[in-house]
C-alpha cells in the first residue's frame, strides 16, 4: 500500500514536469518565434534565435524544476516524495526541448509567410495531442483533457502574440 501510494507520488511529480515543460515549449517558443518572424523573414535567424531560446529555457526550467521540487521534498516531513530530483529535471528539460522543436519545426521547411501560420497552427495542435496523450496515460477522458490544455495554452498563445504585436507598432 506504502509503495503503491509512493509509486504514484513519483508518477505526479514526473507527469507534471513533462506536461509543464510541453506546455509552456508550446506557448513561448510560439510568442518568439512569431515575434520575430514579423519583424524579419530571414529564415536563419528566426531558427537561431528559436533554437537559442529553446534551449536557454530548458535548461532554466530543468534548473527551476530541481529547486521547485527540492523546497517541496525540504518541506515534506512525511517523505512521500520520493522522486529524484534530477530525473524531474531531465524530464523538464527533455520536455521543453521536443515541445519547443514542434512551433519552430515549420521554419525549416515551409515559406513565408505561410510558415509563420504554420508555427501557430503547429502549437495548437501540439497543445491539443499533449492533452489527449496525457488523458490516454493517467486515465481521464481523453478529449476532455485535450480540450482543456488546447484552450487554456491556446489563450496564453494568443494573448501573447497580441501583446507582442501591439508592443511591435
Ligand atoms: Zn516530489
């Protein structure tokens, strides 16, 4: 029972890094990379640029990830974490890193400025699998879940193209 309820502590504590990292790989690498696909077409440096930023949070919310979680395992004085620490911060890291690739993935290989629709279309349908996938692993409805993370991201993403582009004029 004792290992069962710990089994599924560190399943929560990996589930969430994966889907925090994925999300928000989603709804910032979408804001720059449009944001600065707007502001110039030149290919190479929009994918620098992403590749830099993506890369920058990963290992930032990889680093966060650990701190977060060590305050929690500080402050758990029954020890019901028993997850690592560097494996939640893996994941994070991991996470990002593949959910960023999916928004910047239509600037190698679409025109402009079709590939800038591309970025936002590629984001929501991420966001949209993320949710349908993570219902599918730990057993909620499906299409619920992936509703949810496509309209709470969606408008995070949408919001911040808005502020980005008013902040452009
Ligand atoms: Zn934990």
């Amino acid at each position: 029972m004792l290992k069962a309820m710990k089994f599924k502590n560190l399943n929560m504590d990996y589930a969430r890094s994966i889907t925090f990292g994925f999300e928000d790989a989603l709804v910032s690498t979408t804001g720059v990379v449009v944001g600065i696909a707007v502001g110039t077409a030149q290919r190479d440096v929009i994918i620098l640029a992403g590749i830099v930023t993506i890369a920058v949070e990963a290992l930032s919310m990889g680093a966060g990830q650990y701190l977060s979680e060590r305050t929690v395992h500080q402050m758990d004085v029954n020890h019901t974490h028993t997850d690592s620490l560097y494996l939640g911060a893996i994941f994070m890291f991991l996470a990002y890193m593949i959910g960023g690739m999916v928004p910047l993935f239509p600037m190698f290989v679409m025109p402009f400025p079709s590939a800038i629709y591309a970025t936002v279309i590629s984001a929501f349908i991420g966001l949209f699998l993320l949710g349908y996938v993570k219902g599918a692993i730990i057993g909620v409805p499906k299409l619920k879940s992936a509703l949810e993370i496509f309209v709470v991201g969606g408008m995070a993403t949408i919001l911040g193209l808005v502020v980005g582009l008013l902040l452009k004029i």
